[in-house]
C-alpha cells in the first residue's frame, strides 16, 4: 500500500463531514429517537456520562474507512469529479444494494 498516494487533505475533509453529519443524524430532534425506538429502547434507556469513547471510535472509523476508499478509488485510477461519481455508483451498486 503506498500511503503517498492518499489525498490526506481529502481525508481530512471526508473526516469532518463524516463527524458533521453524523451529529446531525443522530441529533434528538432528527433520528435518535425514532433509532433509539427501533433498538427497543426509550429516551431514558440512552447512554449519559462522557461519550468520549464513542466519539474517538467514531472518528477513527471515518478515518479507516475514508483511507480504505481512498486505496479502492486510486487502484481504480479514478481522477475527476466524474470519474469519482462514477466509481461512487459501481461500489454502491456491488455493495450496498446488493444487501
């Protein structure tokens, strides 16, 4: 694997909406609750205390999977906006909507 190839600046960026977006997801106001409901689980069933641990694991998680696209995306020799999105479609299509 060479590490030199990676758009560390892209990973960063992807790092940061990937945080962004899922403190929004997961805001009580939008999908918490409803999450929470789906898990068998009330709103005082909810984790309190420092979440410290859950944020830190969260973030490297978005690191770990923004570097491993980033691997999948330059072995397919993906350049450009296009290219990208095309690249964006075929792993969506072979990955996740096959499940």
């Amino acid at each position: 694997m060479d590490f030199a190839s990676i758009n560390w600046l892209a990973v960063l960026a992807c790092v940061i909406v990937n945080v962004i977006l899922g403190s929004i997801w997961y805001h009580p106001a939008v999908f918490y609750k409803p999450w929470l409901a789906t898990m068998g689980k009330t709103w005082e069933d909810r984790p309190r205390g420092p979440m410290v641990t859950l944020y830190a694991f969260t973030l490297i998680a978005g690191i770990v999977e923004t570097v491993s696209l980033g691997f999948v995306l330059n072995t397919m020799h993906v350049a450009g906006a296009a290219g990208g999105a095309a690249a964006g479609f075929m792993i969506w299509l072979g990955f996740v909507a096959t499940t």
